[in-house]
C-alpha cells in the first residue's frame, strides 16, 4: 500500500494533536505540514517545540510526511527578488526549514509558494529565474546534508510565470546533479499546464530518479475524486515505475468542509490502489 498523507491545513483551525489523531483515525500515515500552521513565525520555532510535536504525532501513529507552502510566513521573503538582503534573509528561512523537517522527522521539502519566486515589478522573468535556481540549488545541497528531499514543486501559469513544467524543473535539477534536489508532480497545476496526460509525464520523468513525490488534487481544486479529472493512469504509472514515495492530498477548496474533505480523498485514492492494473485504463 502506497504512503498516503494529508495536508495539514485542510484541517485548520484543528491544533496538531487533533489533526494529528482525527487524520490517523482515517487511515492516513501522515501529515504534510505547513509552516504557517505551526507558528506565524516559523524563525521562532524551537528545537523543543518540534520535539515535542515529533512526539504528538508519534503518539497517534502517524509521521509527519514533510513540508510544504514554505515561504507564506513571515511576509516578505522572495526568492527572486532584486533585492539581495530579501534573498539572504529566505535563504535563512529555508534554511531553517530544513532543519525543522529533519526534527520532525520528515522526508522532504515541497518548493511551491508562487508569489515568493514571481519576478517583481518591472524584474526581467530571466533574472528572477536565475536568482530561484541558486536558491533552489543552496537548499538542495543543505537538504542533501540533512538527508533530506528539497522539491521544486512546477506551478500553473495562473500562479506563477517562474517554473511552469516538469521539463522546467527537471533541467534546474539535472544541471545541479545534487542527491537532495529533485521535483515532483501536483496533478492540479501540470492538468493545465502540460501538453501531455499525467501517466504520459510520470512515464516520461520517473526513469529519471528525479520525481520524488506527488501531491493529488483535481484540477477544480477540491480533493482527488471530486471533480471530473481521473487518477487511475497517473497512480497506475506510479505503480509502473515503483514509485514508493509519498501521495499527498492537497486540496484548495475544501468540500463540504475540511474534515470530510480529508476522507472522501483518502476513500477515493484508496479504492483506485486497490484496484488491480488491468483497471487503470477504465
């Protein structure tokens, strides 16, 4: 059985010992954690603190997966801003963040946060491109020290105009030739932005190595299973290449509220992996 988690913030405003028990008790065997969850100031989060959440979760059998939406607090912070004491001071974040996944026990770092590596007012797209690959590059040599997995997570146009594709990121990641750098697939912004199916992509870039987690969420933006787009093919090519990383639900529009939004997705991807491999195609 494939490792299925939840992203936190679907069950906001719940502290982390109830989304921790309520997510376990669904079958989820984690929680993909979002900074801004945590602390309005993820710079002031303590070695204790993490500790103590790493317990919390532990208690209630579930791991905490990862991170992601890396960059929402503290306001400000830029991955590609013109302004080199902004860079410094995200790079710090990062930095931090990164030791935070490894007290919890994470596995990897998700990079999406769109409006923190869009080119500012009047910036060249070319120049804030370049200053997000070195900063996505410093991270993936700190998170390779951690033995971790830092993710440049490919965005929808709608969001950012910095990384669009999985070729995009691909070449970030391939020229950087580091253990802890790679990419991943969020099936709500490549359903738009790409020019071939899911299944098609994962047969395309798994080989790689490089693919290392996944985030489901339909292209309407509520959970897997809650709009028209279909999952066998893609989890049906995961399951050809041997994927056995994380799947994350990743919804945005919680329906009918967060809660049961968390268990209609874990049902739906559930039932499609247990389906046998004939089915994909149906």
């Amino acid at each position: 059985m494939k490792k299925l988690s939840l992203c936190n913030e679907v069950l906001a405003p719940w502290d982390f010992e109830r989304q921790c028990a309520y997510a376990s008790a669904l079958g989820y065997q984690g929680l993909e954690v979002a900074p801004f969850t945590l602390s309005d100031d993820p710079f002031a989060i303590s070695e204790a603190q993490a500790a103590r959440w790493r317990r919390i979760a532990q208690d209630h059998g579930i791991a905490v997966s990862g991170l992601h939406w890396l960059l929402v607090a503290p306001q400000g912070l830029s991955i590609s801003s013109p302004d080199p004491a902004v860079r410094a001071r995200t790079d710090e974040l990062i930095a931090r963040l990164i030791d935070l996944c490894a007290s919890l026990g994470g596995a990897y770092l998700v990079h999406g946060s769109p409006a923190q590596r869009n080119p500012a007012e009047g910036q060249a797209a070319d120049e804030a491109l370049a200053f997000a690959t070195e900063a996505w590059v410093r991270a993936g040599e700190l998170a390779t020290r951690a033995g971790l997995v830092y993710c440049i997570e490919p965005l929808s146009r709608e969001q950012t105009r910095t990384v669009n594709t999985l070729a995009e990121a691909m070449a970030i990641v391939q020229a950087a030739k580091l253990p802890g750098l790679a990419t991943m697939l969020d099936t709500c912004s490549a359903g738009p932005t790409e020019t071939e199916p899911l299944a098609a992509l994962v047969d395309r870039w798994a080989p790689s190595g490089r693919l290392a987690h996944v985030q489901l969420n339909d292209r309407n933006r509520r959970g897997p299973g809650q709009g028209n787009d279909r999952f066998a093919p893609v989890l049906a090519a995961l399951e050809r290449h041997g994927y056995d990383g994380w799947l994350a639900m990743e919804p945005f529009d919680y329906h009918p509220d967060g809660p049961s939004c968390a268990a209609l997705s874990l049902g739906y991807v559930r039932g499609l992996l247990e389906r046998s491999p004939a089915d994909a195609d149906d």
